[in-house]
C-alpha cells in the first residue's frame, strides 16, 4: 500500500504505484505489446511515469516522451490531500465541478482537458500513423476525451468511468477517429486491439 492514508493524491508528487497498480501496469504492457506501438507518451506524474516504465520494458524499442498535456486535471489541486469521505464537506466545490466543469476558475471545461490530451495524439499519427501508440494519463482527461468524442454533455465527465489500469482503444482512420473501444483492467491481457490507446490512471 503506497497510499496508507488513502488521500486523493491530485498532482502531489511522491506518489507511487501500489503493489496491485504494478500489477496492472504489467498486465497492460503485455497486452500492448501484441499491437506493434512503440511510441509512448505520459504525464509528468510519478505514477504515470512509472506506468510507461514498465509497460516499454515489455515492448522491444519503445520510446517514451513525457508531456504536460497529459497531466491529471486541474481540479484535482483542489481535491488531493483529502479522504474522499471529507470531500462533500471539506472541499465543497468539488459539487459545482460535478455538475459544470469549467465554471469555477481554477477548473478546465471537458473541451479544455480533451484538446490537450488530443494533442500527443495528434503528435503520434503524425509520427508513426501505421504503428499507433500509447498515452499514458489520468482518470478525468481521459474520460474528458471519451466524452468530447462521444458528443455528450460535459456533465457526463464523471458518468463515464476509465478505471485505473483501463484503457481506451481509438482507431483512427486517415486522421479520423472511428471507433472507440474501453477494456477495463480485468480484460486488459485478453487479446490484441488497436495500438492508439491511452493506459488509465494506474495506482
């Protein structure tokens, strides 16, 4: 247990992979080694950094660029250091961000948070369009993409859930994204998908 006083950890530094997220960052490079990506991009956040270590130690020729457009979401300076039992009364404006993400200025809007992980996306089919890569980032930006890219409302942030150690499969088709597959962490080792995809926050 790396957490043993089970605080949201938000941006704080010093905050490792647990034992079981580990485990999960093992089962995810296995599994994205079968896809033929190289390229990894990750968040400058000690647990995103570690996930990409382990996952290019399963992949021969495997790069990793870090990139701050990965980075856990704004709002999370707000929320870490807290239980998350404390959050309704301790930080009461985690309800305004429940419900309108963006509104409050030291928020991001859905659009915000999913611009700036399309980014390295955008970096990687420019790259190595054919192989694909990996994103290596956190809960509320990747799920701020999922829902940009689904056409839902922003409230609906929080509805969709990439757990840690889940994944989003993208397969883009000449620069359009097409389908879009989530693996949660139990299927992460059943099989090979599409190498354009972004590893959940593991911790």
């Amino acid at each position: 247990m790396r957490n043993p006083e089970g605080v949201l950890y938000g941006h704080l530094p010093n905050f490792p992979l647990s034992d079981r997220g580990v485990q999960q960052a093992h089962a995810q490079g296995r599994f994205l080694a079968t896809t033929g990506a190289t390229h990894i991009h990750a968040s400058p956040l000690l647990r995103a950094q570690q996930t990409a270590e382990i996952v290019a130690g399963h992949i021969g020729g495997a790069t990793i660029t870090t990139t701050v457009d990965l980075v856990e979401a704004r709002f999370g300076h707000y929320l870490e250091g807290i239980k998350p039992a404390q959050v309704p009364w301790r930080r009461p404006l985690w309800m305004i961000h429940m419900v309108r993400p963006g509104l409050l200025p030291n928020d991001e809007t859905v659009e915000q948070m999913a611009a700036r992980v399309e980014r390295p996306i955008r970096r990687i089919l420019a790259a190595a369009r054919e192989q694909g890569g990996i994103l290596v980032s956190h809960g509320d930006p990747i799920q701020a993409f999922w829902v940009h890219a689904l056409g839902r409302p922003s409230w609906a942030l929080h509805r969709l859930q990439c757990a840690k150690g889940g994944m989003l499969l993208l397969d883009y088709t000449r620069g359009q994204l097409g389908d879009i597959e989530y693996r949660p962490p139990e299927s992460s080792e059943t099989g090979p998908g599409d190498a354009r995809s972004e590893a959940g926050d593991i911790a």
